[in-house]
C-alpha cells in the first residue's frame, strides 16, 4: 500500500514542478515581447552604460548610456520598464526607482513621463 501512496505524491511534485516551470518561461517570454523581437537579456546587456546611475542617485548619467537609452525608448518604449523590473535588473543591483529616472536626466523627450511602470512613474 505504501507504493501506491507514492505515486500520486510523485505525481503531485511532478505536476508543481511543471508549473513553476511554465510560470518562468511565460514571465520571459511576457518580459521579452515588451522588447520585441530583442530577448529582454540582450536589451538589459545593452544598457551596461546605464549601471552606475541605475544604482546611485548622484552618479553622472554617462553619453553612452544616455544614447542607449534614447534608442531603446525610440524603438521599444515598454522595454525599458520590463527591463527595470526583471529579474536581471535586481541581479545586477539596479535601484528601479532611482533608474526609472534616467532619460529624464539625459534630456530625453520623447520618454514616457507620467506613465506608471510597475509601482514607479516616469518622471
């Protein structure tokens, strides 16, 4: 009798296995559609500029980051947001409320102000 008690309970571990699963590979997918055809890690590599001003209020927004930036807004303006709030942001130890405040501080007119982006708006 104790082998059959096994088996729905492997298949239960198995079936939450599955899910947790599928909820991972939707959240990258979901995050990488913001991005278009760009997966959200090639979106995120390409704004390394941006990484000490993402971290620190005081920081200089450097060209390069500002450039990076203007383009991304110019040609995918949600995956700037998908990338402040993925995983790979909080990994790389980006401070969302402080980085969501970068293309203002490059100048940048075209960027979302007053748009929400998760908890945080675009100043």
């Amino acid at each position: 009798m104790n082998c059959g008690s096994s088996i729905p309970k492997a298949f239960l571990v198995l079936a939450l296995v599955f899910l947790i699963a599928t909820q991972f590979l939707i959240e990258e997918v979901g995050a990488a559609g913001e991005c278009g055809k760009t997966p959200i890690r090639t979106a995120a590599t390409s704004l390394s500029p941006c990484l000490s001003a993402a971290r620190n209020a005081r920081a200089k927004v450097p060209p390069a980051c500002c450039t990076k930036v203007g383009a991304l807004i110019k040609t995918a303006p949600k995956c700037l947001c998908a990338v402040l709030l993925s995983p790979l942001a909080k990994q790389a130890g980006i401070n969302p409320a402080i980085a969501i405040a970068i293309p203002k501080k490059c100048n940048i007119r075209n960027r979302s102000a007053g748009k929400k982006c998760g908890r945080y708006v675009v100043p």
